[in-house]
C-alpha cells in the first residue's frame, strides 16, 4: 500500500510539473514549447481544462503569428519568399502533427492541417530556385553554369525525387567543371640518375594531393592517359618542368688548435722501500684539425597552365632547397693530450659521409610539391 501511494505521488508531482512548465512557456511567448507540453499533458490527463485552454490559446497565437508572416512575405518581392512562406507553412503543420499524435488531444484542440499548402510552396520554391539556375545556364560561362548548379542543388532540396531536374543539375556540373589535364613532366635539369622513377612519383603525388586537398568541387586534375581513356576534353592544360637541378660540392672551413696535458711519463718501484713508487710527470701535446663541410644543393620546377589555343594563363618558378653539414676532426702527436670532448668529435669522423644525388633530389622534390601544391590550391580557389 505504501508503495501504490509513492508511485501515485510521484505521478502527481510529474503532472504538476509538466502544467507548470508549459504554463511558464506560455507566459514566456514560447508558444510552440507550451503546446508541445500541454499535449502531453492532456494526453495524460484529457480532464484538465486549464491545459486545454493554455494549449488552444497557444496554437491560435502561433497560427496567428505565422499568418500574418505569410501575408507580408506575399506581398513582397523577395527573391526568397516562397522559401520563407513554405517554412512558415511547415512550421504551422508541424504544430498540426504534434497535436495529432495523440487522438485524444487532437478532438479536444481546434486545429487546420497544412499540408497541401506545404506541397504548393516546397514546389514554388524548387520552381523559383530552378528558374535562377536556368538564367544562369543562359550566361553560358564557368561561373553561370557554376551558380547554375548551386541553385539546382537547392531547387532539389524540395523535390529530390524529380529526376529531370536531378539531370539538369548533373549537367550544369559537367558543364561548369574546369578539367585539367597534367602533362608529362619533362627534365631540362640535367640529372638522370634514378630521375624517371622519382618524377614519376613526384607526378602522381601532386595529382593525388589536388584531388583529395584542393577543397574545390569545380576543378578536377586527370593524366593524358586518364584523359586519353575517359575521352575527356581539357580546359587546361599543365606543364611541369624540372629546369634545373644543381647538387653541391662540399665545402669545407678548418680550424686548428694545439692541447697539451700533464701526464705521468715514468714510474720507479723501489722495492728495498716497501715497494714505494716515484713517479715523473711530463708535458705531451696534440694538434687537432676541426672541419665543419657543408654542401647546398637547389632544384628548380617551372609550370606553365595553357588554355586550349595555347595561350598561357598562369605559369611560376617553384624551389626546393637541400642544406647538408656535418664536423669532424683528425689529430696528429700524442693521443694522451686529448680531452673526452675531443675524443667524441674524432669519432664523428666515422659518419660524415654526405647524402646520395637520389637521396638529395628527395628531398629538393618533396619541398618543391609542398610549395606547388599550396599555390596551385591558392589560384585554383577562384574557380567555384
């Protein structure tokens, strides 16, 4: 018995709850909030007359207010106004379906189903959105049929099943797509040396990298193969060069220094002393040779963007930078002046071999497609 009066207390304290907090929406002006409430209130409790009225007060004001949005965006010329008018309609028969979710609730509340109105508007909205693509299509330009597809995207919000406007908008896209066809990179450097396979790689990095990072649907990137293959026609055609490729002789700035340290030169046992022992100290000395190398070495990649009659468009110089240094020494005298510091820089001498040319054209190659690919996405950021 106990436990019958708990969980009818905690209805009750629920129920109290739920009046109180779409009495509050209500007197706040949210009226949607309080109707969403008050009906599940009602649907819980049809005999609350004061929920009732709340609620039908609520769905009148709200209705009232939409309306008159309505009839102001009616006589507007606004570009946008069936849109706006088709939400204000939507939002009125969403106020209609959450009242008649409940069957009970829905005989108790005066309200208007929307939904024809809803299915005039979307469409005069997909209709006004597709009029503006069709202007545009008229322009006959990149940025026509670029603006053109954007609106029938949008028009296509409101009818997605409509399958001739769906072609419609595929071919704006085909039609305001710049596509560029990469050529051969072709070496002017003078370096052969493993050069096919890294241009090669190097070719087909920056197509990957534009076609994955370039942040613009309106430009695409193809080889002459891929083209060749697809039968697709070019907008644009880029050339990479590399022009010059110039590996470093090393170079090197010595320094000498002289050491000199107290060493014991001679030790004497005397053993009729207890085996005491005398020792002589004397002076030994090193010269150290310190020789810091370094070797610089640049490559140079050109590219030249033509339109279709050959004209150049766009072209610019890209430079990568391989910076290579080392220090070791060598010493000629006694070893025993050398210090622990000085010991450590003689090993280095075991590990100053300078890198490969392939090893160095990495390199030269990875900084030039780092640089090549921000400045292709900073030009081609115009074409969308």
């Amino acid at each position: 018995m106990t436990k019958f009066y708990a969980l009818a207390l905690i209805g009750s304290i629920a129920l109290m709850s739920g009046c109180k907090s779409a009495s509050k929406s209500y007197q706040k002006g949210d009226y949607t909030d309080a109707i969403e409430r008050g009906v599940k209130k009602l649907q819980k409790d049809p005999t609350d007359y004061e929920t009732k009225d709340l609620v039908q007060k609520s769905y009148t004001y709200t209705i009232n207010e939409h309306e008159d949005q309505i009839r102001i965006l009616s006589n507007s010329n606004s570009d946008t106004r069936y849109e706006r008018i088709y939400q204000e309609y939507l939002a009125m028969q969403k106020l209609y379906e959450t009242v008649h979710e409940y069957p009970a609730v829905a005989q108790m509340i005066k309200t208007k189903d929307y939904s024809e109105s809803v299915a005039t508007y979307r469409d005069k909205a997909a209709d006004a959105h597709q009029e503006k693509a069709e202007r545009w299509m008229d322009e006959r330009n990149k940025d026509g049929y670029r603006e053109a597809y954007k609106e029938y995207n949008i028009a296509l919000q409101y009818r997605p099943e409509d399958f001739d406007l769906r072609k419609k908008r595929d071919s704006s896209y085909e039609a305001a797509l710049t596509k560029v066809i990469i050529s051969p990179m072709q070496n002017y450097g003078g370096y052969q040396n493993g050069t096919s396979y890294q241009m090669q790689n190097f070719q087909n990095d920056v197509i990957r990298t534009l076609s994955y990072n370039l942040n613009n649907e309106f430009v695409k990137f193809f080889t002459e193969n891929e083209a060749r293959v697809k039968g697709i026609n070019a907008d644009q055609i880029m050339e990479l060069n590399l022009s010059r490729v110039s590996f470093g002789q090393p170079n090197d700035i010595k320094t000498s220094r002289e050491v000199t340290k107290e060493v014991v030169t001679k030790e004497t046992v005397y053993k009729d002393k207890k085996d005491s022992v005398i020792k002589e100290y004397g002076t030994v000395r090193a010269s150290i040779t310190s020789t810091k190398r370094s070797m610089l070495s640049q490559g140079d990649l050109y590219i030249t963007v033509r339109d279709t009659k050959g004209l150049t468009i766009w072209s610019d110089r890209f430079t990568g930078e391989h910076k290579w240094q080392t220090e070791f020494a060598t010493y000629t005298g006694d070893e025993r002046a050398l210090s622990d510091s000085d010991k450590t820089l003689l090993n280095q001498s075991k590990n100053n071999n300078p890198p490969t040319e392939d090893q160095i054209m990495d390199e030269l190659l990875r900084q030039i497609q780092n640089d090549l690919t921000n400045r292709l996405r900073s030009y081609y950021s115009r074409f969308q």
